[in-house]
C-alpha cells in the first residue's frame, strides 16, 4: 500500500535527513547535551536490535510450539493447510477485485 508519505520519504533528500536528526535530537531522543551523540544513537540501535531479536524468538518458539501441537493430528494438518490455501486464494481474490490505486 503506497502513501504519499511513503513517496516523499522514499526521496528524501540530505537537507530531509538533516531535518530527521535534527527532529531526533529535539524530542529527547538523544541528549545532545549528555555528549558523544553517535554513542547515544548507537546505543538505541542496538536496543532496537535486542529487542526485535528477542521479540522474533518467541514468535518462533510460539509458531513451533503450534505446529509440534498440530502435528499431532494428520487431519488438523490436512484442515490447516487447505484453511491457508483457502485465505490465500480469498486473498488474491480481494486484490484482483480492488486491484492498486494508482
């Protein structure tokens, strides 16, 4: 789904990047006052890192968990599976009917 915000930022210019750090480092994100912003922002990033690592981990363990549970029955497989081949096909239905935008 493209937005026009999506647009403008997929051709953001450098003066646009100046104006993202600068927002970044008036809403307290990062204190400049504090020194060493690369570290600061470093450190975020590296935040985020963790935390999507962790966050995909358990949605791993969660989708084995799952399937380890709906393995033990051929059939609930057999129902799982045509369940996702039917909300594929319904899928591609709704996006032949409504088509792009643009």
């Amino acid at each position: 789904m493209s937005t026009p915000d999506a647009a403008a930022s997929a051709r953001r210019t450098p003066a646009s990047h100046a104006v993202a750090v600068h927002k970044v480092l008036n809403n307290n994100v990062v204190i400049a006052k504090a020194g060493a912003v690369p570290l600061q922002l470093l450190e975020l990033g590296l935040v985020f890192a963790v935390l999507a690592v962790v966050s995909d981990s358990m949605w791993v363990l969660a989708a084995a968990a799952a399937r380890t549970w709906f393995a033990r029955s051929p059939k609930c497989i057999e129902r799982l599976t045509a369940t996702g081949g039917g909300m594929m096909i319904g899928l591609g239905g709704m996006l032949l009917v409504t088509g792009p935008k643009h």
